[in-house]
C-alpha cells in the first residue's frame, strides 16, 4: 500500500466489473491507479457459473474466468492491485485517507467506490452447497438454464415480482413462498405476478432447506402459522429478498437512498463530494449486471481523470 508521504492519483475500491474496467481506463491515462481487493476479489462474478449475457463470448464464460481476464487487462496497463479492507475513510478534505483493518493507510487525490452490492440470504447451510448448482440471487443472469423447469422464488417485494415474472418466460412453472399473507410488492407488480397463468403462490412460509445431490431437487417448507412441515418438488431456488450495498464506511459523508446506495449526480459517477466517485452495484439498484457495472466503470474513470485536470 502506499507509504506515508506517497499520494496516490486513484484509488479505486473493489475489483468486480465496475472497479475493474476503472482501472484499465484509468491505466490507460497513464494514472497509474491502485486498485484495492476486498474480501471478495472479482466480485459476485467470481459466485457466478456461467455468464451467457457478456457481448464478446458467444459460447458463454465462466464467470471467475471473465474476472480473471478483465485483472490481466488492467494489469497490462499498469494498475497495481493491494488486498485490504476498508474500515474508515476520510473524504473530508483532499487527498482523501482510507484506513485498513491491517493498520495501512492510503492517500489519494481521487477515490473511485465499486464496493458492489451483496445479496442477501438464507442463511441456511445448504445455500453454499447449491450456490450457482440451482441456486441464485439473479433471474436475468440465469433464468435461461431454468428452460420447462418448476422453480421457486423465495420474497414478496418488488424485486420477487420482478424475477418471477420474468422467470415464466423460462420456467414451467414459478412457485413463490413468501413468509406473510400478503405482498409487500407495489400493486402493479403484484396484479402483473397474480394475472400470470405460469405464477403460484405459498403464503406464511420459509425455506428450511434445500435438498438434492447434484444440484436442487426440492426444498423443505416450514409453515410460519402452523409449524407443519412440507416438501415440494423443484429443480431451481431464486432467492428474491434484496441486495446490501457495501456502503457502512461511506454513509456519514457521501449521500445515499434509504437502502444506503450511493447517490450520483445524473449521467455522471460523481457523488456529493468532489473526487469521490462511484461506480456500479452501488450506486445502481436497479440494474445490476455485469456490462452496466462495466459502463460505469469506465464513466468513474474519465470523470476522475477530468477532475484530476481541473484541479491541476
């Protein structure tokens, strides 16, 4: 990591598609960025099988595999790469200084933040071992392996609709189990998921586990009123509950929506401090895929190459 008295041009945060593609634009502007690794290099790409949706791979790639080469490219150019987490960041005045938990610090004229999104779980013990094997956060990433199968969708928001609905153009049939009686969803979404022929609903009722060898095969159900125990029979879990922007270090100082995305000024990465931009999963809720991550990516990199001029 940087030393004491060495300021850094870009520092950018996370090393998905977003964080990534920052860096070989920034490289390729002789900015000599430092790109810092979280706990999960690669981002939620390196938990993806196949990605079939990324222009460029007409037979599909996997997904640590597609990481893998957009590191080597921003390598190529000269971007240097640190592991770290993030504990603190003061952005308060310029260079900005982030604080790791090893005790190093950096100091850099501009920060660009990929930190991503993470979905949330379960957290059953059987989520690990079907992950990516029948199990999924992402209906637009993988609803195509789902062709004339009975899946389930485990929510009742917005987000739950939105894949299950879309999943019918797959699916044979999509179940959603949802832990109340009622939808949390807008009235639209829900009229659109309630209309649909291919849609079924189980209401008052969680997920205990998920059963199978190779990949899904069904799923126990406990009912939440009534504690009896059920089974059904499905070849797909997507788990529809949300996403968590890793944002927590940066909430106090740069502006964000009620869910703590960070919010940037329209058609730009820029946030409400300048210098400090954001790029991807968190800062986009609405999204979420790998080339949109990308485009921001890119974005956060010629904004921070034009401020850097500007401020010069």
């Amino acid at each position: 990591m940087s030393s004491a008295g060495n300021i850094e041009s870009v520092t950018i945060i996370g090393t998905g598609p977003a964080g990534l593609t920052a860096a070989i634009y920034a490289a390729r502007a002789n900015l000599r960025p430092l790109c810092v690794e979280g706990e999960q290099p690669g981002g939620q790409l390196t938990i993806t099988s196949d990605v079939e949706n990324y222009p460029g791979y007409p037979e599909g790639v996997m997904g640590p595999e597609l990481m893998n080469q957009f590191r080597k490219q921003a390598e190529r150019f000269g971007t240097r790469f640190v592991q770290g987490k993030l504990i603190k960041a003061d952005l308060s005045k310029r260079p900005f200084t982030l604080e790791f938990s090893d005790g190093q610090t950096i100091t850099s004229r501009t920060v660009i933040i990929a930190t991503g999104a993470s979905a949330k779980w379960l957290d059953i013990p059987s989520e690990k071992k079907f992950l990516g094997k029948g199990l999924s956060a992402c209906a637009t990433c993988d609803g195509f392996f789902f062709r004339n199968m009975d899946i389930v969708v485990v929510g009742g928001g917005d987000t739950a609709m939105e894949e299950a609905t879309f999943l019918t153009r797959f699916a044979k049939s999509v179940t959603v189990i949802h832990r109340r009686d009622k939808l949390r969803a807008s009235k639209i979404m829900q009229e659109k998921a309630f209309r649909n022929p291919k849609i079924k609903f189980i209401w008052d009722s969680a997920i205990e586990e998920i059963q199978g060898d190779q990949g899904v095969k069904a799923v126990q159900l406990r009912n939440l009123k009534t504690n009896e125990t059920s089974e059904l029979q499905t070849e797909g879990v997507f788990i529809a509950i949300g996403h968590e922007p890793n944002t927590h270090v940066f909430r106090t100082q740069l502006k964000c929506d009620e869910a703590g995305y960070l919010l940037v000024e329209p058609g730009t990465t820029r946030t409400n401090i300048p210098g400090v931009f954001a790029a991807g999963d968190v800062a986009d809720h609405y999204y979420r895929q790998a080339i949109t991550a990308a485009g921001t990516g890119c974005m956060a990199a010629i904004d921070a190459e034009r401020f850097l001029e500007s401020a010069e």
